[in-house]
C-alpha cells in the first residue's frame, strides 16, 4: 500500500483564541496609543501622559474581560439552550430526527439512500454531536470559552497598551508625541503580519487595515487633544 504524504494545515481551531488576543492587543495598541497622542498634543508633561497611558492600559483591560467574557458567555448560553433543546427532541422524536439529518446530507449532494444510511449510523456513535455540527452548525473548534477570551484579551490588551508607554517612558519629552505615534504604527505593523501568518490571511491587506484604523485612531485623538488643549 502507498501511504500518503499530503499534509494539509488548518487553521480554524485557532478562531476563538487568535480572534480575541488579535482584538485585544490591537485594542490595547490603538487605544492606549491613541489617549496617549491626545493628552500629548495637548502639551502635558511626561508624568501626567504616563499617569493617563497608565490608567488607560489597567481601565482597557478590564474592559476588555468584562465585555469579552459577558459578550462569550451569551453566545455559550445559546449553544447550550441549542444543545438541550436539541437532546430532548432525539428522545422524544428520534426518527424525526433522523430524517431531519438526513434531509440536511440530501442537500449537500448525497444520493437519498445514502444519506439515510449516514444519518444512522452517525446517530448511533453520536446523535447529539451529528445534529449539533450538521444542523445548528456547532463544532468543538467553534465552541464559545468564555473565560478563554475574557483572558487572552485582557492580557494581549496589556501587553500591546505597555508598548506605547514603554515608547513614552524611554524618549526626551520633545519627541514624544512622534515617537508614541511612530513605534505604535510600527507595532500595529508587527501585530498585522503576525495575526496574518497565524490565520494564514492575506499579509498586505490585514496588515493594510491594521494600520490604517490605528493611524485614523491617533490622527483624530491628536486633533481633539490639541484643539481642546488649546482652548483650555
């Protein structure tokens, strides 16, 4: 017998952690970064921007769990009202069932017969887990963790916050509105190249739209910190 050697990667099972650490180390860059411009342009000095980058790098996290993990946690009592709805229908309509996954495997283009025969024998290894991935489209891949995401966003969330401050804690006083902003562009750069290879997405254009949405984030802040710190 020849054994193959085509391997195939996939990335899927990386969604629910890679999507929550992009968001929150972007967040933490973009946002941080952006209060930190804004206070800048406004003329302060270094400690009070570092108090503001300070405060906004411990709020941002919390932020972030908090929402991260109320916001999962909705999508995971779905899923499982879903599921226990689901597990009473098997038992009290196991045929129904039946015929309802079979149904669904016509669709995707298997002759009647066959999908008669899959659905059987699918739900005799798992009922619950053929109609939780085939019909209501739940995967273990996919499956919300809420404390997965509160946390992976809550920590990315500081680590890209700490970047610009560390910018700002190191360079003379002069530079540090164009230093802060420079290194956290540079920074957004890194986070899209990586967030790409991870995801196997498109360099250029995630990292392109990185950028971009950091750069308007600080070009705006900049302008409200300076027309506001010149009224005052």
């Amino acid at each position: 017998m020849h054994r193959s050697l085509h391997r195939e990667t996939h990335r899927s099972y990386r969604i629910g952690w890679l999507r929550a650490a992009v968001l929150g180390a972007n967040d933490g860059i973009v946002s941080t970064a952006s209060l930190m411009v804004g206070v800048a342009a406004a003329n302060v000095g270094r400690s009070e921007l570092l108090v503001a980058g300070i405060a906004g790098l411990v709020a941002g996290a919390m932020s972030m769990a908090a929402g991260e993990y109320v916001s999962v946690s909705s999508q995971a009592d779905t899923e499982q009202a879903d599921l226990s709805r689901e597990r009473a229908e098997l038992i009290a309509q196991p045929e129904y069932e039946h015929q309802e996954l079979a149904a669904i495997y016509v669709k995707r283009g298997l002759a009647p017969e066959l999908a008669q025969q899959v659905a059987q024998q699918l739900m005799v290894h798992d009922a619950l887990g053929a109609h939780a991935r085939d019909e209501l489209g739940i995967s273990v891949a996919m499956r919300a963790r809420p404390v997965q995401a509160a946390f992976t966003s809550a920590t990315t969330f500081a680590v890209g916050a700490a970047m610009p401050l560390l910018a700002a804690w190191v360079v003379p006083p002069a530079l540090l509105l164009p230093v802060v902003a420079g290194t956290s562009l540079f920074f957004l750069t890194v986070l899209g190249i990586l967030a790409a290879y991870m995801g196997g997405a498109p360099i250029f254009r995630a990292t392109l739209r990185v950028v971009f949405w950091g750069a308007l984030a600080m070009a705006l802040t900049a302008g409200a910190g300076r027309l506001f710190g010149a009224a005052m």
